[in-house]
C-alpha cells in the first residue's frame, strides 16, 4: 500500500538511490522485548541490507530511541547477533539528547535522571554532569534506567521549578514496542511525572523530534542529499521521515500494522511498505544488485 502518487518503480528507485538511510532497530532490525536490541536477535534479512548499504557506499546511522545503555553497548550486542555496526555508525535518543543541549546549553550543567547512556552522552557533548542531588542545574535532562532516587527527582523539579532549567527527555511516547510485546517507556512516565510537578513540558530528544532529524541530517548529509528513515512505528520513523523531508520506509514486523495504514494522520504516512527488513533487502537488489 503506497501513500504516494507515482509509479512503484519511481519511488523503489529514489530509495535504492537514496545517499542516507536511518535503521531502527527494536522491531525493524531486531525483534526484542527491551530497547536498543538487548537480548533479542535479528530479523530476517538485517544483515542482507546493511551489506548492501555498504556494498553500495550509502552512509548510515542505526538510530534506537535506548538511552538506558551506552552507545558502544548497544553496537556490541548488535555485533554478537550477527550485526555489523560499528560504534560510530550507531545513534540513541541520549547522544540526540547531548547535541541538542549542548547546542542550546555550551558548557553547561547538566541534571541528568538516568542512567549510564545518558550521562556518557552528555559528557562527550562537553557538559559538565552535576551531583544526582544538585537543585540548581542549567538544565534537566530524562532518560532510561531501572531505578530512580526520590533526591535526584526532588532536585530535577527544584532545578526547574526555582532556578528555571529547561526538562528535556529521551522519548515522549508511553509505550516501546520491540516486535514481541510493548511494555512502558519508563523515561516518558518519569519525565511526565516531573512536568506534573514542575508545571513545565519537556523537550524531546529522540524520534520524532525536530532536534534528533537535525542531528541526522548533519551525520547523513551535511546538506540537501536524500535521507530514507526505516523504521516499524509510524508514529516515531514515518512522523520523523514527514518531519524532515524525507522518504519513509514501514516495515510491518513491529509496531505498526498492516490493519493500522489506512488511518494513519497525513503526518505519519510512509512512502513504502513492506512486511520486513528482507523483502526492503530484496527489493533495493533488484534496482542496484
């Protein structure tokens, strides 16, 4: 089911020609019940496109909305299922946190509620990451863990509430959806609890936002080249591909599905579909081998 008026073949070859492609990972690359890939294994046909990709000079950013783990833990567990990434090649919704504050915030202090993704992501943006329990931070930023103290939530709102920082946080949507089953987006609650406290909305960081398309279109491009979002929610990757300019791939292997298109908002339409990773593998190989 296409959203486009074209021929099929016209839009199949703007994608085969495409110089940049963004991969989602959880439910696109990999079918998981937690984020970032953790202890699940690749889909069909994960390592056929990223072959190609390389096989055919495309530049690449594997982009995962995981903020909990470092970037270089979530490329190694990539590589030991089978998944060439190198560290580099690999993106979270913390390292989009960490430029866009770094951008609106040089040199700052930064109150991060999380874990060791997001504080490694802050400090290779050239913040300086203060005391869990400082209440006077230049800004606040929310991202992934498995347990948060009252201290460091009581001085995230104290930092916002009395000295004025700005909240950002990793994700906005409730739920993460892997391909297996959805659980919560535990950065979402929390940064929603401390905005009901604080009267103040966060700044999202990860897809879809405007600052995480940023941050691609400088990894990808630097310029006007055409940029492929792959990805199996269209409310994250097909929003984030409208939002930015470019060609939104679905892949119904994840959160999306197929009985799912015909409402989607204009917003979040893709431009192709497939079922998986591999027939997206197939069809590019039948345009450029």
């Amino acid at each position: 089911m296409l959203f486009e008026k074209r021929e099929e073949q016209a839009i199949l070859t703007d994608l085969a020609y495409a110089n940049g492609w963004m991969l989602d990972v959880d439910g696109c690359l990999v079918k998981t019940t937690k984020a970032g890939g953790a202890g699940g294994h690749a889909i069909g046909g994960a390592a056929k496109l990223l072959d190609w990709l390389r096989r055919n000079e495309r530049k690449f950013v594997i982009c995962t909305n995981a903020s909990q783990r470092t970037v270089a833990t979530y490329a190694s567990h990539l590589r030991s299922i089978g998944l060439d990434i190198a560290d580099h090649e690999m993106m979270t919704a913390a390292t989009a946190a960490g430029e866009t504050i770094a951008r609106a915030h040089p040199g700052g202090r930064i109150l991060v509620v999380g874990d060791e993704g997001m504080l490694e992501a802050i400090r290779s943006a050239g913040l300086e990451v203060t005391p869990p329990d400082a209440s006077n931070a230049d800004a606040v930023v929310v991202g992934a863990a498995d347990t948060y103290s009252s201290a460091n939530l009581n001085a995230a709102c104290l930092s916002i509430a009395d000295h004025g920082a700005p909240l950002y946080t990793s994700v906005s949507s409730p739920w993460f959806h892997g391909g297996v089953k959805r659980s919560i987006a535990v950065s979402s609650a929390i940064a929603q609890a401390i905005a009901s406290v604080t009267g103040v909305q966060p700044i999202v960081c990860g897809k879809p936002s405007r600052e995480l398309g940023e941050s691609l279109r400088l990894r990808l491009s630097g310029g006007n080249s055409q940029i492929v979002i792959v990805g199996d929610a269209a409310p994250a990757e097909m929003r984030l591909a409208r939002g930015m300019g470019a060609m939104g791939v679905l892949v119904l292997s994840g959160a999306t599905q197929a009985d799912e298109l015909s409402g989607l908002p204009v917003d979040q339409q893709p431009h192709w579909v497939v079922q998986d990773i591999d027939e997206l593998a197939d069809q590019l190989q039948r345009v450029i081998p």
